[in-house]
C-alpha cells in the first residue's frame, strides 16, 4: 500500500508533468508569442536552476529561477506595450528553463530533486492563472485597477502563489522526513519571511518596472537576489561549522574514556526521532540534536569516569550538578544559548515538589533524558550479555518504572512507538 506521503510526492510529481506537457503542447502548435521575450525569461530561469540552494531541514530552493519565473507569470505590458502570452506558454517557458538548467554544459553540480522541480513549477502556474486571464480578458481595466491598485494586485498574486509554494513544501517535507505538517508548514512560512520574501519582491518588481524598462529589468533586479543567495551560502556554511564543531566537542568524551563509542550520536539520533512525533520544527529539530549530542559534556570535570558513563544511574543531585557544569562550558563554545539552557536542565525531574507537571522544562530536556538513559540501559544490558531485544525490553521496563518524576510518561510512549534497531530509530 503506497503511504501519503509517497502519493502526495506522486500527486505534485504528476500534477507538474500534466501542466508541463499541456504547456509545451500549446507552444508546439501555436507558437510562442514574442519570442524573444520568452527566451530571455527561460535563459534567466535554466541560470537561476544552475545556482540553487539548499535551505535549512533539506529544502531545495531556486531563488533567482524562480523569481523570474514568477514575473514572467505576473507580466502584463513590456516598454509600455500589452503582451499577449498565456498561461500554458508561462507554464511551458518555466518548464523549458528548469530543464535547461539541468543539462550539460549548464547542469548544476547537485540534480535538482524532481519534487522540489514540480513544486516550483506548480507554484508558477498557479501565479499565471491567477493574473494571466484577468489581464489578457480587460477585465483589471474594466475595474479601474490601475497605478497603485495594479501594485497591489501584482502583489496579492504573488504572495498567494508564495502561500501556495509554502504548502506545497510542506507536504513534501512531511512526506520526506515524517515531520508533521503544522510543523512544516511552520517551518516553510518562517522561510517565506527570509529568502521567499526576497523572491516574491524581486519576482513582482521585475513584473512592474518590465513595464518601463523593458527586459533590461530581469538582470538589474536580480543583481540583488544573487547577493542575498550568496549571503545565504555563506550562512550555510557557518551552521555546517557549527555542526562540525558540535561532533568534535561530543566525542571529546568518548575519546577520554568517559562514555562508550558511538554513544552522543545514537542520543541525538533518537531524540530528533522523538523530536519528530512531537511535531518539533527544523530549527527546533537542529537545536535538539546540538543539545544531545554535548548532554555529556560535563563528565568531563569528574575525576573519575562513572562506569560505562552511564549518568542516569547516578542520584539525581550528581545528575544536575554534571548538567550544569556542560551547560556553563556550552556557553563558551558559542553554539545557541538554547542549547545550555536544554542541557542545564537534563537532569531537573518533570514534576514539582506537589506532584503537579512542571512546564518550565523543556521537551527537549525530557526527550534527551529519556534517550540518553534508554541508551545507557540498553549498552550495559549488551554488556552482560543479553540478546538486543531482551536487553531493548528491559531497559523500558526499567523506565516505565521511573516515569512520572524521572522520565516523562508521553516521551517514554513516543520511544515505545518508535521501533528500535541496534539502539537507533528504525528508518
């Protein structure tokens, strides 16, 4: 049985390819209106293909393709004079552009994704028919949308197609990493704030100044776009940094013999596994796994070595106090004050004196406490010499005893829920 998230992939992948071939099919028969136009649009497009990012949480991006897609979609006059292409010739020049850009001598070092290809492409065509056939039939002069109210017009259209491209992405991230779909969709709207913003503005500023300045409006307002594309590169770069900076600091632990070998990452590992069934966003998801993989860190000022670095066996005051001393040395490293503030509280129980839940501690801390001990339980069961499914089973029966203060009940089922392999989320 094909899963949603494989039929919704499918959906926008067939959606896409229809759209495409009615395109080229109309451009095939009747031509393309103003030729020279429409090259210029789809050479733009294959060079915006050529220079794609990839945005945080695995999110592919054509930032320049598609800001020129998206004007060529909301294009109404050129030098002051009507243009007379459609919607299937906007689907088909975008369509042509993106393949262009994909193949030798202009194919980029990565392939583009076909989905993340199709959601673009989607995103275009829903422009078009939003302002192609209002345009074409009179009907915006009819109803006195000119000057300012043009403006907006254009600007209404594209931020409806910006919402459009978000949803889109959202259910294609869901449908690639398992995140939920509020969580996604949070995640693509928090990123229609940074580089969509820039997109939409330079998509209907190269749409309105095309008007006066003709096609000399594609380069000169694009100029910009690649600036703020190298700008996110560079970002980029500095979180891979970081990343790198963050295992180096994890297995510092492992290298001075306080914690078994592989033992941060498969932390990390399940709790961005549990981070996932409770909906956690990218950046939340990206701060999660920083903050699991240095929850050992401040083993490091004990004397000696607690045996197999096993902490969750530890009274819960000698707990706190190697909490605190990691989160004071991850303040220093200059990695997200949240991620200190996560790992300062690892070792804080989930109830109050009362009885009552304390919703000051953070899900994270009780994700990374439930999966560091569950890992814990699991490598000194293998030590001893029990089969891993005898030894996954007694390490949650050992911490089904402790939920309530120790471990919280709902992690503690989202782990049950997950299917362990080896001590790691199944894929």
């Amino acid at each position: 049985m094909v899963s949603a998230g494989v039929a919704w992939v499918r959906a926008v992948q067939l959606a896409a390819a229809a759209l495409l071939a009615a395109g080229l099919g109309e451009l095939v028969w009747d031509g393309p209106a103003d030729p020279a136009t429409a090259l210029a649009f789809a050479a733009v497009i294959a060079v915006g293909e050529r220079v794609r990012i990839t945005l945080p949480g695995d999110r592919e991006q054509a930032p320049i393709g598609i800001a020129a897609a998206l004007a060529y979609a909301l294009l109404g006059s050129l030098r002051g004079l009507p243009t007379s292409h459609g919607v299937l010739q906007v689907i088909a020049v975008t369509g042509v552009g993106m393949v262009s850009g994909a193949v030798p001598p202009f194919r980029a070092p990565c392939p583009a994704r076909a989905d993340a290809a199709a959601r673009r492409l989607i995103t275009v065509a829903v422009a078009a028919a939003l302002f192609q056939p209002l345009y074409h039939s009179g009907a915006l002069d009819r109803a006195g949308c000119t000057g300012p109210l043009y403006g907006l017009f254009v600007s209404g259209v594209a931020l409806l197609a910006a919402l459009c491209d978000a949803v889109l992405a959202a259910g294609l991230h869901r449908a690639r990493t398992g995140l939920r779909f509020a969580a996604a969709l949070e995640d693509e709207l928090r990123s229609l704030l940074g580089i969509g913003s820039a997109i939409v503005a330079t998509g209907m500023l190269i749409s309105l100044l095309a008007a006066e300045m003709g096609l000399w409006a594609l380069p000169l307002f694009c100029i910009p776009l690649l600036l703020a594309q190298v700008s996110f590169r560079r970002a980029a770069a500095v979180r891979a940094t970081t990343g790198q900076t963050i295992e180096t600091l994890a297995r510092a632990t492992e290298v001075a013999g306080y914690t078994p070998p592989g033992h941060a990452r498969r932390v990390a590992d399940t709790a961005c596994a549990l981070g996932r069934t409770f909906g956690l966003g990218t950046r939340d998801l990206a701060l999660l796994e920083y903050a699991a993989l240095m929850h050992d860190i401040g083993q490091l000022s004990l004397v000696e070595p607690v045996p197999c670095g096993a902490t969750a066996r530890l009274p819960q005051p000698e707990q706190q106090r190697i909490a605190r001393l990691g989160s004071e040395v991850i303040l220093r490293t200059g990695v997200p004050r949240q991620v200190a503030q996560q790992v300062a509280r690892l070792a804080d129980p989930c109830r109050r004196p009362d009885g009552s839940d304390d919703p000051t501690l953070p899900l994270a801390a009780r994700i990374i406490r439930v999966a560091n001990a569950h890992d814990e339980l699991v490598t000194l069961a293998r030590q001893r010499g029990l089969p891993e499914p005898a030894g996954r089973r007694e390490a949650l029966e050992l911490l089904r005893l402790e939920r309530g203060d120790r471990y919280d009940p709902r992690v503690l089922a989202a782990l049950v829920g997950l299917g362990l392999q080896d001590g790691r989320p199944q894929a």
